[in-house]
C-alpha cells in the first residue's frame, strides 16, 4: 500500500495521512 497515492483526490489523501496520524498517535 503506497503511503500517498497519487491516483486519489488530495481530499481522500489528506483524510487518510490524517487517520493515520491519529492511529500513531494512540
């Protein structure tokens, strides 16, 4: 799985990059 794929929307991206920032968070 890429960390930051190019072929979806920046919105879809962001929210990904987002969820995972949080996961490490926890």
């Amino acid at each position: 799985v890429d960390v930051c794929p190019k072929g979806l929307n920046p919105t879809k991206a962001i929210g990904k990059i987002k969820e995972l920032m949080v996961r490490r968070a926890l």
